[in-house]
C-alpha cells in the first residue's frame, strides 16, 4: 500500500485523517498515485490536478523522501521507499500569500 | 411567526444566521468550510432546504457544497465545469488574446420550480447549469461564442459571470452580466444570446458606447415587473423599461454613483436601494460614512438611510453579491460588507441593526424567508 498524506483542506473534504493508504500498481508513479486517490475519493478530482488537462494544480506540490517531485513527470517512478510503503508521498499546499 | 435565514459567504467560510420575524435576535452558525472563500450560497425556492454553496481556494480549486437540510449537514457534489468545444480567446488585462480557463463560480441561480435545477455563473465568463442536483455541471455554450466574445476583458475581479436573472414568468427569458463585457439576454433558454448594452456610456472602454465590454457590477429586477431592470454600473445606476434592451441613468441626486449591489424592495417595485462609494479608485463610503440609499420612484430622487450605520471612520465596501431583501410583510433589507459587518433593517432601510461584526470580509449575502 502506498501512504499519502494530504493537506488539511483536502483531508476535511474527503473527511479523512492526515494520512491515507491507497492500493497503487506497479509501476508507482505520481500519476498512479493520484489515479487511486481520486477512484477512491471522488471528491478530490478536480483538487489536485485539473479535471481536463489532467496537470498538477499550480499550488499543489509534491513532495517524498525530502525531495521534490513536483515538476517530475506524471508517469516518472516515485522513489523505491514510496513504492514499499515505507515513506509517504506528501501532497501539500504551496507556502503562498504569505 | 415566519422566519428567515441569511446566508453569508466570505473571504474565510460560510455563515448562516437565523431569526425570527422581528429579525432583532440571531443565531449564527459557522464558519462552514472553514478556510476557504466562499463566493455565493443560495436557496432554492422551490425547496428552502436546498442549499447550494460555492466553495474555492487558489490552491485547490472549485467544490460545490449542498445541503438538503437547510444548512444543518452538507455534502460536496460536482466540481466539473469545462467548457464545451473550442475554447477559444478573450482579451487579457494587457491586451492579449488569451484561452478561456474556468477558475471558479461567482453565482448559482436555482430554478424557481426545480430544485435540482440550478445555473452557475463562472470566471472566466461562462454560464453552466445543471439538471441533477449539481452532480453534473454542462456549459451553455452560445454565450461564450457570442461574436463580441474575443474582445472581452477582465475586471478587476476577473472576467466573471456574476448575476443571472430569471425571468419568474418565462424561464427561457434570463439576463447575465459579465464584468468587464455587460449584459447578455436570452429567450430561448441560452440557446442564443443577444447584447444588452444599449444606452450604456462607460468612459474606461475606447468605444463608450460599444455594443460590449462595459463594466457592469450588477443587475436586479421585482418578479412581478420582469421588464424593469436596475443596475449598478462601474460608474452609473441605470434603468431598462424593456427587459434590457435599451437602458436610461437614474443616478439622479445620488452623491456617488459608483457602488457595486442593487436591490429592489420585495413589495414595492419602484423602491431600490444602492450603496453608493466614493469612485473605482477609492473603494468606500464618502466621507467615511456608511449610508444606502433609497429610491422609492424607480430612480433619480434618491434619500440617505443611515440610522444605525456606522457614521464616522468607516471605510468598508459593499461587494456586488453582498445585498439582499426579504419577502415578510415588513420588508427586511440586508448587506454585508469588507469589513466583516453585517447588517439588517427590518423596516425597509429606516432603521438598521448589526447581526454580526468582525468576520472575515463579506462576499455575499441571500436571505430566504421561510413559514
């Protein structure tokens, strides 16, 4: 099971707590990865990336392992510790506004 | 006794305040989804229970929350507003061609006989509707392929779809405005749209009296008197005797005539209320004191109502979204402002009571009145 955590706003939306576990196939990839969040919680589509275009919203970035996957492709693979389960893949809401 | 039901959205969440007839003791509740702006909330009036709820963050985009308990319990239904068929380009601030994107909606118009039917008014400007409840959301693309379309600019809000106005007798008759485009009308249920700008003069545009692209901050009409309309303009409070095909200015004797809310009095069609602000650089009251004004001759001879207002130091704003009236016999009169005040004056504008101060700024306000 891969681990997710989501940020406050879309964990009250989906009525979750701070983390989730989604059932992804291999390979895992970001994209996978959002795949099975949004089958899982319908509510989500459209949050994180754009219902059409199918692209990471601006202000959504994600993050594993310390690093920075946010301007990654959608299809790269997420790092082995994310596909075993044992780091989560960290969706957050950029620092923006101030 | 009747009651009513004030619902509030703002920069921070949604509010919904109650009270019985006297309206002079309140219950609030909130803020609902806490955190995120929330544009518009609206009943609908074939259901009162049936409330829909515009919910948005830059972050993460558009929700839409119902309730089918008065406000009591909500749950999100469809986000997905994409445009039908070619996108095509409007006019960017700089004067660029630039693709229509959906952002957010501004409006939702429930059906006055259906409660599942309700219409959307969206940034970029477009208008949606939906036959299910909100679970699904379909574009009524002949607005936005209307041939003034590509020379549409944002205000600066955005270039948003926010009022619609159904006719209550015939509801394929309808009215939009857009800012910065002006007012669309249809008779055929959106399947065709006509400008509606006649008689508009609006100084910020190269053409002042161009078939589009006047900056109109909002529209209101009596249900028993469709062919009346009044506007705000960016500048200008204006009057259509023909549904709005043509449009006169009835600022009159007002001391501002920039503001953004209309409204007409549930009872008396002729009487109208604007919050007039000082001009589109300085957006509050003159004088720092916060009046609406009433006309009760359609227009043109306009009175201060301030007995409860603050009167000195105020400098908030009055959002387009933000006025609304009730239908009790005393007909109740309702505003919300920047600065996180909300009022009502249960006797038509003479006297005015605060419901709430210090929430977050005030982006709409709608009252239902319920037996």
């Amino acid at each position: 099971m891969i681990r997710v955590v989501l940020p406050a706003h879309l964990r009250a939306l989906a009525q979750v707590g701070s983390e989730i576990e989604v059932d992804v196939p291999a390979p895992v990839t970001p994209g996978a990865i959002l795949d099975a969040i949004e089958q899982r919680f319908p509510v989500l589509e459209g949050t994180i990336r754009d219902h059409v275009t199918r692209e990471r919203r601006a202000l959504v970035r994600f993050f594993a392992c310390e690093t920075d996957l946010s301007h990654e492709p959608l299809d790269a693979p997420v790092p082995a510790a994310v596909a075993a389960g044992l780091e989560p893949f960290l969706i957050i809401g950029a620092m923006a506004g101030g | 006794m009747s009651r009513v039901r004030v619902l509030v959205g703002t920069r921070k969440g949604a509010f919904v305040m109650t009270a019985d007839g006297r309206r002079d003791r309140w219950t609030i509740d909130g803020p609902l989804f806490g955190g995120w702006e929330v544009l518009h909330v609206k009943g609908s009036p074939a259901d009162p229970d049936r409330i829909y709820a515009s919910q948005h963050t830059g972050w993460f985009g558009q929700v839409v929350q119902r309730s089918d308990d008065g406000g009591r319990t909500w749950a999100p239904v469809g986000n997905r507003f994409v445009y039908e068929g070619e996108i095509g380009n409007h006019r960017w601030y700089d004067g660029t061609p630039r693709p229509w994107q959906f952002r957010r909606v501004w409006h939702f118009e429930p059906s006055a006989t259906d409660p599942d039917v309700v219409y959307a008014g969206a940034e970029d400007a477009a208008i949606f509707r939906t036959v299910d409840g909100g679970a699904t959301w379909e574009e009524l693309p002949a607005l936005r392929r209307h041939a003034t379309s590509a020379e549409w600019q944002p205000g600066a809000g955005g270039l948003c779809l926010h009022t619609i106005v159904i006719d209550p007798a015939d509801a394929d008759r309808m009215l939009v405005a857009i800012s910065a485009a002006g007012v669309f009308r249809t008779s055929d249920g959106g399947r065709s749209w006509q400008a509606s700008n006649a008689g508009l003069l609006s100084d910020g545009i190269p053409n002042p009296d161009a078939e589009a692209g006047h900056c109109v901050h909002r529209l209101a009409m009596h249900p028993s008197r469709p062919d009346v309309v009044f506007m705000q303009k960016h500048w200008d409070v204006m009057r259509s005797d023909d549904g709005g095909r043509s449009w006169r200015e009835v600022s009159g004797n007002l001391p501002s005539d920039f503001g953004f809310p209309i409204d007409v009095h549930a009872h008396e069609p002729d009487t109208v209320y604007v919050v007039p602000i000082r001009s589109d650089s300085e957006h509050y009251p003159p004088d720092g004191k916060l009046r609406v004004y009433r006309s009760r001759t359609g227009g043109d001879e306009w009175e201060a109502l301030m007995n409860g207002l603050p009167q000195q130091h105020c400098y908030v704003n009055v959002l387009r979204e933000a006025m609304a009236v009730d239908a009790l016999d005393d007909c109740g009169i309702y505003f919300g402002t920047t600065g996180g005040q909300v009022f009502v004056s249960p006797d038509g504008g003479d006297h005015w009571l605060t419901i709430a101060e210090h929430l977050p700024p005030v982006l709409s306000v709608e009252v239902q009145t319920l037996p």
